[in-house]
C-alpha cells in the first residue's frame, strides 16, 4: 500500500466513533507510541504518564465508568462545563452535537436516545484499546496541559498514518478516581483525558461525519 502524504493523513484524520473489535497488532501500537514520543515539550518535560488498556481489564473499566455515569459519581481532576462556551465557540459545539444526533438518527427531545448515544463514549464506541492520557499534576497545570495536547495530536495522527483511527474524549476524564484505583495509579497523576482507538469501522453511519474547519482568517491574526 502507498504511504499516505503528510497532507492526507492531516485530511484523513477524523474523531472515528464506532470501531471494529480487531486489535491492533502489538507491533504496530508500539510503532505508534514511538512516533507520539517525539511530539514536542515545555523545558522537554515530556511529562505525558498514558496508559493502555485492552481485553478484559479494558471491558471492566467499561462496566465501572457506565455505573459511574449512571449514579453521577463524578470525579474529574480537571473543570468542565459546557455551558462555558459563548458566541462562535458555542456554535461550533452546538453544530458538532447536532451532525452527530442527526447522523444517528437521535432528535433533540430524545433525552434517553441521547443519553444511549453518551454510554457509547463509556464502552470506547467499541474499540479495542483505550489510552489514558495522566499528566503530574505541576503549578496550574496549564502548561503541562498543553503538553499533552501536543502528545495527543501525535499520537491521533500517527494512529491515521497506519491506517487506524481513533477518538480523543473528555469524558473519559470525568471519572478520575474509577480508572485511578483499576488500573492502580497514584493519585499524584491526575487525568486529562482518554483516546480510544483501533481500526474503523467504515460501515458505521457515526463514522459519516466531518466537522468543517471555518476559513483560518476567523482564527489566524497576521501582523507586521
Ligand atoms: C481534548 C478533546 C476532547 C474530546 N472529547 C470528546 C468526547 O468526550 N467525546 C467525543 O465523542 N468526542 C470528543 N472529542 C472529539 C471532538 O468532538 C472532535 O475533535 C471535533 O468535533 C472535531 O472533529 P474531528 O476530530 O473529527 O476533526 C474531543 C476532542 C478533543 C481534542
């Protein structure tokens, strides 16, 4: 097979929300590791602490978030609210919210419909490895934060470069402390967020959608 361009694995790339249950070979996961390690860090910290999990580890962590979610025993180490975005940043959540309901099928007053659609992030949309993105909690975090931005997108990339794909998740963060204490790590590591991925599932009407990107003069300054 033709290795993908640079500029099409930057294209191809795109949050996949359904997988197929195939694994990934362990060869190829470490080739993909490898490539993240090189993304770049403040004072080259590289402070990026991820954990893989897979099988039945992975399938019980599943069952514990579900259960987490279910009784609302949230525990995340970092804030979120969505009803912090305004203006042009509250629409593009609300338009990325609203291509993928429609693309399921889910309508807006489905309340059950969408709360069956949120589990999916809980059961890794099905895939079969699930990276946990841990930081050492340092100052405000900020910086280090960014760091594991930077890692992420690596990591996300290299997965399209060899043909997989995978889906960056806030809310696996929610439930801090039930990931911390199965897969036993200290509370000195707090938890950003997670990356499921594997290989796609390109029959899944979930994996239809593309978020459009605005033109870079809503984003881009240019001074001189
Ligand atoms: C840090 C981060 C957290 C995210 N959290 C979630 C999440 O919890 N669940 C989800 O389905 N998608 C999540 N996404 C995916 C975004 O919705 C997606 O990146 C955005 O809509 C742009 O689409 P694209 O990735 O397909 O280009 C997250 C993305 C990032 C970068």
């Amino acid at each position: 097979m033709e290795k993908k361009t640079f500029y099409d694995v930057l294209r191809d790339r795109h949050s996949c929300r359904a997988f197929l249950s195939r694994e990934i070979p362990a060869d190829m996961l470490i080739q993909v590791l490898e490539d993240a390690q090189l993304s770049p860090s403040n004072c080259n910290t590289q402070p990026w602490n991820v954990h893989i999990v897979s099988g039945l580890k992975q399938q019980e962590l599943s069952e514990k978030l579900i259960a987490a979610a279910e009784q609302e025993c949230f525990s995340p180490d970092f804030s979120f609210d969505i009803g912090d975005f305004h203006g042009r940043y509250k629409e593009r959540q609300f338009a990325q919210g609203k291509i993928y309901y429609e693309a399921l099928g889910v309508v807006r007053e489905d309340t059950e419909g969408r709360k069956q659609a949120n589990i999916l992030n809980y059961r890794f949309y099905n895939a079969p490895h699930v990276a946990f993105l841990f930081m050492p909690s340092t100052g405000d975090n900020v910086r280090i934060a960014g760091d594991i931005g930077m890692y992420a997108q690596t990591f996300l990339l290299s997965l399209t470069d060899h043909g997989l794909a995978g889906v960056p998740q806030t809310v696996l963060g929610f439930f801090a402390d039930v990931v911390r204490e199965h897969l036993g790590i200290s509370d000195d590591f707090k938890l950003l967020f997670g990356i499921s991925f594997g290989y796609e599932d390109g029959d899944a009407v979930a994996n239809t959608i593309r978020m459009e990107r605005d033109a870079i003069g809503e984003n881009v300054t240019f001074h001189q």
